[in-house]
C-alpha cells in the first residue's frame, strides 16, 4: 500500500509528518528520516485500529501538480 506524506518543519526545528488520506495520522521526528519512520509507525497502528473496529480504510488521494507563472 502507498500512502501519500506531507512533511514541515515546525518553528522549534522538528519535522511533522502528516497522510492527509488517513485523517489525525499525524507523527513527528528530530529529522526528516526520524519523522518518516514515525508515520510509518502510525499509519500502521491506524490501519490496525480500523480493522480491529471493522472500519473500511479510507481511499488514496490522488495527487496533482500544476505549474503557475507568475
């Protein structure tokens, strides 16, 4: 399964990684590497919980990318 990741850093220098598809699966980390494994962490312990209460995962987002000229 892919999921889609948003990455920030915050003011206080920690990375928050976000899967916009899984709402609230929100995780952080001292460094990019640190915050990807953490989503990774919690995508895995939300899909578990939605399985555990019989609830359906919900669907991809799908992804454009669009070019403005300013």
């Amino acid at each position: 399964m892919k999921l889609r990741i948003l990455i920030e850093q915050d003011e206080d220098g920690m990375f928050i990684a976000e899967c916009p598809s899984l709402p609230g699966c929100i995780s952080e980390g001292k460094s990019r590497k640190d915050a990807l494994e953490n989503i990774k962490d919690a995508i895995s312990g939300y899909l578990e919980s939605l399985k555990k209460h019989k609830e359906a995962i919900p669907p991809s987002i799908i992804e454009e990318v669009v070019e403005i000229y300013a």
